[in-house]
C-alpha cells in the first residue's frame, strides 16, 4: 500500500526558503511521475514541480517545474530513503498554498487526475 505523508511547511516572509520533505513509502519509482502541486484558496490545484523516473533506472530522471517557480524550487528525490523534496527559495505571497505530494503519476504528469496517489498536504505562508 503506497502512502505518502509530508512535512516541512510553515511560515516564512517573503524571500525565505522552505524545504518540503515527503515519506513515500510502498512506492515503485520507476516508469512514473512524483512530485508536488499546490492549492491556493479558491484556486485550482496546480503542478508546481514534478520528476519522471525512467522505466531502466533510478538512476534517469527528467524534472519539470511551473513557470512561476522555475529557478526558484528544485525537487530531488532520494529513491534508497523513500523520499521526495521541494527545496523552495526566494519565496514569494503568491506561493501561499497548501502544497500537496503525489505520486503514481502516468501519460505526461500534468494534471492532478494523471496521480494515482496523494499525501494529506502541507501549509505554506508567504507573508510579504
């Protein structure tokens, strides 16, 4: 059973860093997506940052971000600890959200409905 629970969220101003950190456990990596979308209140959830595994190996990875965090969030996944993360810099008001994790995602991990599992989501605050 694949569970997925995170943690690292809180409470910054704008410009701090915050690292999310998420437990993937019962996971098969390869041939798929993870990675980290976000809800803002009254907002869509949106695809923040997320990593495609190769199907031959752990060791081949592609990574995708959002326009609005490119150059300011990095995800990196640690396969032999069972973990995924969003290192988050220089952030901003506008990534107030709850940040969710996911994974089992298939065809282009794009949208929520391309993941087959969800962790139960973390709070991020930006204050200016």
């Amino acid at each position: 059973q694949v569970q997925l629970v995170e943690s690292g969220g809180g409470s910054v101003q704008a410009g701090g860093s915050l690292r999310l950190s998420c437990k993937v456990s019962g996971y098969t990596y390869r041939g798929y997506y993870a990675g980290w979308f976000r809800q803002a209140p009254g907002k869509e959830r949106d695809r923040v940052a997320v990593i495609y595994t190769s199907d031959r190996s752990t060791d081949y990875t592609n990574t995708f971000y959002a326009r609005s965090v490119k150059g300011r969030f990095t995800i990196s996944q640690d396969v032999a600890e069972d973990m995924l993360y969003l290192q988050m810099i220089n952030l901003k008001p506008e990534d107030y959200a709850i940040y969710y994790c996911a994974a089992g995602g298939r065809r282009t991990g794009e949208t929520d409905e391309d993941y087959d599992f969800w962790g139960q989501g973390t709070q991020v605050t930006v204050s200016p």
